[in-house]
C-alpha cells in the first residue's frame, strides 16, 4: 500500500519537473549559449572530441548535469569553469535552448 503511495508522489514530482513546465528560456538560452560553441558546436554537435553533443538534450538531465558540475558533485577540468559562471537562471535557458533544437536520427542498417 505505501509503496503505491510513494510512487504516484514521485510520479507527481517528475510530471513538475517535465519539460513542458521548464522554466528556461530559449531564447536567451540562445545568446548564453555562445561560450559553449568552441567545444560543443554552434549546432550543438560537439567539435572537440571529448565534448558530448549537446543538441536535443533532455533539459532535466541537462540541468542536473551544469548543476553538478557547478557544486562539484561532477568534476571536469572545463566544465568546472564553466559552470561556475552560470546561475540557476543561465543553466534553466541554456537547457532550454539545447533542448528546442530539433534532431534527426538514422539509426544503422
Ligand atoms: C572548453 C570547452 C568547453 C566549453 C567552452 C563548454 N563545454 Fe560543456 N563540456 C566540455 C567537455 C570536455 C565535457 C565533458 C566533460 C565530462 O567528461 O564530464 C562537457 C560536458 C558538458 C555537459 C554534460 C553533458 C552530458 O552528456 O553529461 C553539459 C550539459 C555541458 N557540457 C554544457 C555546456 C554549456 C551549456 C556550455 C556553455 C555555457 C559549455 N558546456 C561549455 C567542454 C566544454
């Protein structure tokens, strides 16, 4: 019985927290998101090669991911720096504007 509980509660959370009530904005996501293109590509495909491609990013995890890095839960030489300059705000638009571009997957024969 409390399991069932507990699980409509968490169910609850995650439907809050869905992209469709994301707080970011796109589009001054898109101006922040200029620092980020040296290495994660004005498209949002990576150009350097330990970077990940950041277009179509799922926003909940992208904001879990630059908070990480910001609180140092996550560590990374670069990233690090980076996210220590972004607020709550920079990382809710930037999340937003990854995740408004629209991708196109071939998967391999
Ligand atoms: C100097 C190069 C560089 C810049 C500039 C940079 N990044 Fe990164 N980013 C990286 C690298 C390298 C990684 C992989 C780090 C790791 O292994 O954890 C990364 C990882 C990430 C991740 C984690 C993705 C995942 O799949 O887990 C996010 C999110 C991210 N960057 C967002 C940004 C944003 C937003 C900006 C601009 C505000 C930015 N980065 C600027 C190099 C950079």
């Amino acid at each position: 019985m409390r399991t069932h509980v507990i699980l409509a509660v968490s169910l609850a959370a995650l439907s809050v927290a869905g992209p469709a009530s994301a707080a970011g904005d796109a589009a001054a996501g898109k101006k922040k998101a200029l620092m980020c293109t040296a290495c994660h590509g004005a498209n949002g495909i990576a150009t350097l090669p330990e970077a990940p491609n950041l277009a179509g990013q799922n926003p909940i995890y992208m904001i879990k991911a630059l908070r990480d890095y910001k609180s140092g839960e996550r560590k990374n030489a670069q990233m690090t720096v980076v996210a220590g300059t972004l607020s709550d705000q920079d990382i809710e638009d930037l999340s937003a504007y990854f995740a408004s571009f629209k991708i196109v997957v071939e998967t391999p024969k």
